[in-house]
C-alpha cells in the first residue's frame, strides 16, 4: 500500500470530516525540552549526516540503523529524528514515521531540513495549506533552499494554487537573468517541470542540472553477446503495482519474443500481493525485489545477471532509480515511458519516441539519442477488463441530458490555461457539465471558486471518485468528449477514455509532455482532434458537444480495433522489440565507440 493510498483509506473511515486528524505520536518519539532546541552535538550529527548520505543512495536498512544510532546517542536531535520518520514513511511504517516526523520542528525549529520534511508528511495526505505553510517555514530559515522551493511547488500544484506558481515562476524567473552562477535549475523538480510553462530547452537544462546529482563512477564496459543470440532484457521501476505506468504496460513484459529475450524485472518500489505486481512478476522470466538495494549495489547486480539492454521505466520521477543507470551497468540503456522528457543521465543513450512526441529538428534538446518508434510510442494493453455493471448517469451524480464534458487528470495538471479553455467551452455549451477527478479538497474548492469568477455556475464541475480501474473504464462512457489538459497533457488518462471509446480534444504543444494525447490521436486515426493552439480547442470541443452524431462517429471509430492502430499490443511490442535490436546490432558494429548522444533514429 502507499502512502497516498493508507492516507485515503484513513479520510474513507471518517466520512464527514473536512480533514483527517494525525496520526497519533508513538511512544519512542522524543518530547520537546522545554529548554528549547536539542544541541546537535558533533558525534550524533556524524551518525546523522551517515545516515541521510545511505539513504540518498537507497540504502534504507543502514540509514535506519544509523538515524537510532543518533538519536540513541542525542535523543532529542531533530534532523535524525526527521529523517527517520521519513525514511519509515517511505517503508510504509505510517503511524509510527508520522510521529517522528512531527517530533523533528518541536526539536530543532531553527533547521530547514525538518520543515521540509513535514511539508513533505502534509502533501501526501493532501493537506496541502500545511504543507505549503511547513515550506513557507524552511523558506524563512533559508530563502535559497532548493528543496523547499521544488517541493512547495508539488503543493501548490495540487492545490490549484495559481498564485502561488506564478510567484514561484517569477522567482525561477528572476534566478535565470542572474546567469549560470545563480544555477536556477536546481530550484526546478524535474517532474514537476513537465507541469510548468518551461521550454523544451529549459527542460533539458533542468534535466542536466539534476542529473548532476547522480554523477557515479560506471562499471567496467561489457561487451554485447554475439548476433543470435539471446538477448537479456531488463526493466528498472518503482510502478509494478496498481500504477498507470503498469495499465499501460501490464502486457509487456509477457509478450516479449523468448526466442529472442530474456526478461529482468528490477523492482526499486516497496512490495504489495496486488495482482497487479502478481502479473508483472510472472510476466517475467526473472523478478527481483530490489527496494532494500543501494544505488551501487543494484547496479552491480545488474551487471551481475549480465543485462544487455536495460530500461529506465520512472527516470527523474518520484522513486525512480536514476544513480543506477549513471554507473553505465549495461551496455546499452533506455529511458522510456515513465518519464515524458529528457534524463540529462549520459549512460542513458536511448529515448523511445515518436515522430509526433520528437519530430526532427528537436533532437537537440534532449540528452538522449531520440529513436523514433512507428505509430506511438505509448504502449496500451488491449486486454482491460471492464466492469460489466455500466452504471448510469444518475448513480454517477450526472445530469442525464447534458453534454458530459470531463477530465480525469490529477488536478495537479489543470493549470490556468487549461482551466481558462474548459470554462470557454462551458460557456458556449449551456447544458454541459465538467466532470473532474475528486483528489484534493482545497484544490476542488478552488476550482469551484473559478468558475464562479468565470461566471460559470460551480455546480457544474462535477467530481468523481477515485475508483478500480475496471470500474473506472465501466463509468467512462458516460463522458461525451474529453477535453484535454495542455502544458502537460493526459497520458494513461487520455488512453484510458480512448479505449472506452471518448474523443480527446488537445492543443499539440511543442514539448514532449504537451504532445503525447496528439501521438495518441494520431495513432488512433484522428490527427484532426489534436489542434494548433486554444482558440483552435475552443471551437472543436464547441462544434463536437453540439453535434452527438459526430460524437457518435468517432465513438464507433474508436470502438472499432480494426479501423487504427493505437491498440495493437502485440504489434507495439514487436515494434519495442525491433527498436532493441536495431539499437544493439549499431552498438556491436560500434563497440569500440561511446554511446552517441542528441543524434536521432526511426
């Protein structure tokens, strides 16, 4: 379970409640002195800062040791006691992490760190004013405080707080004219980047300052086995469990030719019994359970199964392992589908695409050598099962004959352009309504608020819960036409209402993120529902919720497997498989050259 997903099932037992009140504090936690703040005597500070350098580096069993070690030897030192709870947060040990969490600013309010790392406890339970005030702390104590900075940002995000991004950008902004010496980057997540109005140049610029952080001796270079034979194949990911990444790619991993791979599954998440990781783990011909591992020690475990071609599933994402690919552990590495952008990682020396995510001439900004896989690059799994029990309108709190607009992104994505365009096609549309994904409280509410200033009754958005995925496909043909969100587009999301038979409408941006529900489109055969700029998204989305014979067309089209090519699994996976090979047989001709990197393939 997650944490996200334990905090969830905590709201679900308290219905009525506007907000879930903590975790009680364990017994072990230390009480604040009285006398204010512990002193971090060097000896426990040692054993900290030991700890904190394992657990970067994905050492967690050690970093634990070392954090009690700490604290057994200063029990009232906050960052350790910060740090552990952390540490046991990211280990599922919920209750008792909350506590040390809490206990790190009531021991030492005058460091930063802790003030993170609450701020960090708040956003995963969705309480976001929390955890924007927790940051605003660490902010006051240090105004250049990069992580304070990149993660007040996630909150805002999913907040809705628009204000509060504008301010954000303004100051990234501001760093950027200072020049090169302001190094404004690392003030920049590159995940949450993909949510931001950065350009495709700034990206990679982020994408190489982050990367620096996982800068690592490689490993000796190994050489490829001859032509012919086998080839073993392996993915790196945190997502073999209920994730998108895993809706997307659950067929992967057992449609793979064995005649020609043997396929490594490297798991850096924490375990679960789901089916979903039960699918995964027999998809594959091997399995490892790498959560417990350090940086350097998987990566010469993959070395040690003597991987041919290993594949970056998360990249610069959230319990992504990107210091395990800066150690080169395999002759040839790829980053694909978990991260929609560039890793700036120079081991990493392959991106899958297309040539509608990286037409030619973008080559440039990205670190990877682009390879441009036909149709899309977006793998679907065309065996989804669908809950049979369809519910109705009514059941779904839908009005029964309105144009049912919606959306199922995280509200993380709905920016103030894409919100501006949802709100110019309500106004066209009367009798619609926009139906939304119910994550955040605050964010709901703020989005109300907007469209009551847009002069939009806000009894119009309609919010829906999260749901099963076979219930979630069930209840999406309920929704007439998707409207997209456009600096960081629908991915799983837009696949998910395509399958179910919902025309996307889309503005095609110029960055990888803001162009994959066109890649989708295209491949679906409707390139013409992917426009050129919002006022163009603005009267297709009017035209179509106007027109339900229209609307009925493309549902039919989309219905019809045989009419395109987006859900065509087994020939995604060959097409994969083509690209691994291709890559490989240049490497073996090349095998006295480096990894080439900004060239481009098809």
């Amino acid at each position: 379970m997650s944490l996200l997903k334990w905090w969830q099932q905590r709201r679900a037992a308290s219905p009525g409640a506007s907000q879930p009140a903590p975790p009680t504090q364990p017994l072990t936690a230390p009480s604040p002195s009285p006398e204010g703040p512990g002193a971090e005597d060097d000896a426990a500070g040692a054993l900290n800062a030991r700890g904190f350098d394992l657990w970067m580096n994905g050492h967690q069993a050690q970093a634990e040791t070392l954090f009690r070690q700490a604290l057994a030897h200063n029990p009232r030192h906050g960052l350790a006691a910060s740090n552990l709870g952390m540490l046991l947060l990211e280990q599922h040990r919920y209750d008792e992490g909350w506590g040390w969490v809490q206990a790190g600013p009531q021991l030492r309010p005058d460091h930063p760190g802790v003030w993170v790392n609450l701020g960090n406890a708040y956003s995963v339970q969705y309480q976001h004013t929390q955890a924007i005030g927790a940051y605003a702390q660490a902010l006051a104590l240090d105004p250049r405080n990069p992580m304070a900075w990149r993660n007040q940002t996630r909150a805002q995000l999913e907040s809705g707080d628009w204000a509060g991004i504008d301010a954000y950008l303004a100051q990234v902004r501001r760093l950027q004219r200072q020049g090169p010496a302001a190094h404004w980057a690392d003030y920049v997540s590159p995940f949450d980047a993909l949510f931001l109005p950065f350009s495709r140049r700034e990206l990679f610029q982020i994408g190489q300052a982050e990367s620096a952080r996982y800068s690592a001796p490689s490993l000796p270079l190994r050489p490829l086995p001859p032509a012919g034979q086998r080839l073993r194949l392996g993915y790196v990911s945190s997502d073999f469990h209920d994730h998108p990444t895993m809706h997307l790619a659950g067929r992967l991993f057992e449609l793979h030719d064995r005649t020609q791979f043997e396929v490594w599954g490297y798991n850096v998440g924490y375990p679960d019994s789901s089916a979903w990781r039960g699918r995964a783990t027999q998809g594959c011909d091997h399995f490892v359970d790498a959560h417990r591992m350090g940086d350097a020690e998987l990566a010469a475990r993959v070395a040690a199964d003597q991987i041919d071609v290993l594949v970056d599933l998360k990249g610069l994402t959230g319990g992504g392992r990107p210091g395990v690919l800066a150690r080169a552990c395999a002759p040839v590495q790829v980053n694909y589908l978990g991260f929609p952008g560039t890793t700036g990682i120079a081991p990493i020396g392959y991106l899958l695409a297309d040539a509608v995510l990286v037409p030619q001439g973008h080559d440039a900004d990205y670190s990877e050598r682009v390879w441009r896989l036909p149709d899309t690059y977006q793998l679907t799994d065309d065996e989804q099962p669908i809950d049979p029990a369809m519910p109705s309108r009514a059941a779904l709190g839908l009005p029964e004959d309105a144009t049912v607009l919606g959306c199922f992104n995280n509200l993380s994505k709905v920016d103030r352009r894409s919100f501006c365009v949802w709100m110019r096609v309500l106004q066209g549309l009367p009798n619609s309504v926009m139906w939304l994904l119910a994550t955040s409280d605050q964010a709901m509410q703020s989005l109300r608020q907007r469209a009551a200033d847009a002069k939009i009754n806000p009894e119009r958005l309609v919010f829906a819960p999260v749901l099963p995925k076979a219930q979630h496909l069930a209840r999406l043909p309920q929704m007439d036409l998707m409207l997209d969100t456009l600096t960081c587009n629908a991915h799983t999301t837009a696949t998910d209402a395509l399958y179910a038979g919902v025309p996307v409408v889309t503005v095609q941006g110029d960055t990888f993120a803001s162009r994959v529900a066109s890649s989708l489109l295209h491949a679906a055969g409707l390139p013409t529902l992917a426009c050129t700029d919002d006022n163009a998204m603005v009267h297709l989305a009017l035209s179509l919720g106007a027109d339900p014979k229209r609307r009925t067309q493309l549902r039919n089209h989309l219905l019809d497997r045989r009419a395109h090519r987006l859900f065509a699994t087994r020939q995604r996976v060959r097409q994969i498989e083509d690209a691994y090979q291709t890559i490989v047989d240049a490497h073996r001709r090349q095998a006295t050259q480096p990894v080439g990197h900004g060239g481009s393939s098809t």
